[in-house]
C-alpha cells in the first residue's frame, strides 16, 4: 500500500485517503458539457485531469486531517458491499480502512466526519455491514451535515436506488445518535478552532464545502461544488446530477472569483492527481496551478 498523498497547511497535514479511479465514462456523463473538443482547448489539463483522448478523469477520494485535537474525515466515499443502481458503485471491495489508519486515522480514532452532502458517493463509508447489518464505521464520531441538506432530503420523491442509500448509510448513522445537524449560515460557521463549513447550493441545496486555516494558511475542499478543473475554465458547465444547475453556477463563479490569485489551496474532492493547487486567472476565467502532494 502506498503511503496517503498530503499537503502542509500552517501546523496541520491533510491527507488524501484514495478509494477508487472511477470509470472512464464517468466524465462524459457527468459533466455532459465537457465534451473532447472543450477539454482540448485547455492543454493544461493533459495528462493529469485528461487522458490524450479528453475525455476527462474523475476519483473517489476522502481527505484526513488532525485539527484543535480533533481527527476529522471529510466525506466517506462510496463504501464496501453497498448495492447501488450505478454499476461503478455497485458492491466495491476496496481496501478504504487500511489506507485510512495509513494516514494516522483508524476508524475508531476518528472524532468528526463531516458531509459535504447526501449523494451516495459522499456517504457510503458511514456504515459498514457487521453481522449482516449496517452499522457506523466511526463509532466514536459525530456526522455533522448541514441542516438544510438533510431536510431537503426528507421530503424529497426518492426514487428506490436513493432509499437505499439512505436505508444503508445514513439511517443507521441517525439511529445511532450520531448525526448532528448544522445550521450553516451565509457567513459560514466555525466548527472546531480553524475549521469552517461554507454554504455552497446548487448541486445540493444544503451543499456545503470545507475551509481549513492554520497559521494563516487557508485550504479548501470542494465537495461537489466543483467537480473537476474542467470547470474552473468553463464555471457554466455543471453536473447532470445538479439540483439546481442555475445556482451550482453562481457558487462556482463566486466560489473560484473569490480564490483567484490567492494563496488558498483548492483540494478537488473528485479531482484526480495531483489533486490539488491554486486557482489562477486564465483567458477569462480560471485554471488550476497544481500543487504537488507534500509540498506548501
């Protein structure tokens, strides 16, 4: 196993706890928009973001961090053994545990998972089947989403693909007293010393993205607010899975106008290595300035 890719922000290590490389039509249909002639007029997304066809990569990844005392897991993936309608998703076997105490984060040790939203790709690891139930991974945590988002859910027309996944991944994690909701207002709000959940609609309408500073350091993780870099040249492109695609545009346009030509770090949650970097200006819009794991 190879040791978590992480980057330095002020006194704290954030950790990338790979899961899997999603399949290479998961690009295609999920930002529909990012066709191969749009993403070859960005050749700085070659190789890393692209392949040499431009069709556009897209991973599965949560991020670990020790913050004021608190180990802290943002988002949880897809999960082990989940039956899921999207074949990519469906009943994985992956090796998530033992990369996570790799990165100094067992799942007992775990203090605070936070959700960026309720979409199954962002929950799975929630639970983990133990004598034929679903029961939390991280037993000693508190689940912290935003109020907003799992209301919304509540009373929503799910079809039965959503129904499970909250039967499988986020039931048990309330009926266990575990999740907390958070009312996230415009301004943010501070969850631990450093740590702040930021309002970002529009895929979700209770979405909400991560900002941790340290030492005047400032890193930011995305959730699905922004999928891929494809969007910071092209913020009108969305997700097929947007909510309220209208909206997801004006948070990404706020969202990437606001880090632009700041020392912030962006850490994509779907973004494929190297994952992580600066925004920039770019023939009018933006692009991402990598920033290499283990590096400043």
């Amino acid at each position: 196993m190879t040791t978590p890719a992480s980057w330095t922000v002020g006194d704290v290590t954030v950790h990338r706890v790979d899961e899997i490389l999603l399949p290479r039509a998961t690009g295609p249909w999920l930002l529909p928009d990012a066709t191969p002639d749009v993403v070859a007029g960005q050749a700085w997304l070659r190789p890393d973001f692209a392949d040499d066809e431009n069709i556009l990569r897209i991973d599965s990844h949560s991020f670990a961090f020790t913050v004021d005392g608190l180990r802290v897991l943002v988002d949880t993936g897809i999960g082990n053994g989940k039956e899921r309608a999207n074949p990519a998703w469906h009943r994985l076997d992956t090796d998530f545990p033992q990369r996570l105490t790799a990165a100094g984060h067992s799942p007992d040790s775990v203090d605070l998972v936070l959700l960026t939203h309720l979409h199954a790709d962002h929950v799975g690891w929630n639970t983990r089947e133990a004598d034929g139930e679903w029961v939390p991974t991280f037993p000693n945590a508190r689940y912290l989403t935003s109020r907003t988002e799992r209301e919304f859910w509540a009373g929503y027309a799910m079809d039965e693909a959503r129904r499970q996944m909250f039967r499988d991944s986020v039931i048990p994690v309330e009926e266990a007293g575990l999740l907390h909701l958070v009312d996230v207002p415009a301004e943010g709000v501070e969850v631990a010393p450093g740590l702040r959940l930021l309002p970002t609609p529009g895929h979700t309408p209770g979405h909400i993205a991560v900002e941790l500073t340290s030492r005047g350091r400032t890193a930011l993780i995305t959730g699905d607010c922004v999928h891929h870099p494809v969007q910071l040249a092209h913020p009108g492109i969305g997700a097929c899975v947007d909510i309220d695609p209208g909206l997801s545009e004006v948070t990404r346009r706020e969202l990437l106008g606001s880090l632009a030509g700041t020392d912030t770090l962006l850490l994509g949650t779907h973004f494929a290595p190297p994952t992580a970097g600066r925004v920039v200006p770019h023939q009018g819009a933006y692009r991402l300035s990598p920033v290499p794991a283990d590096s400043v």
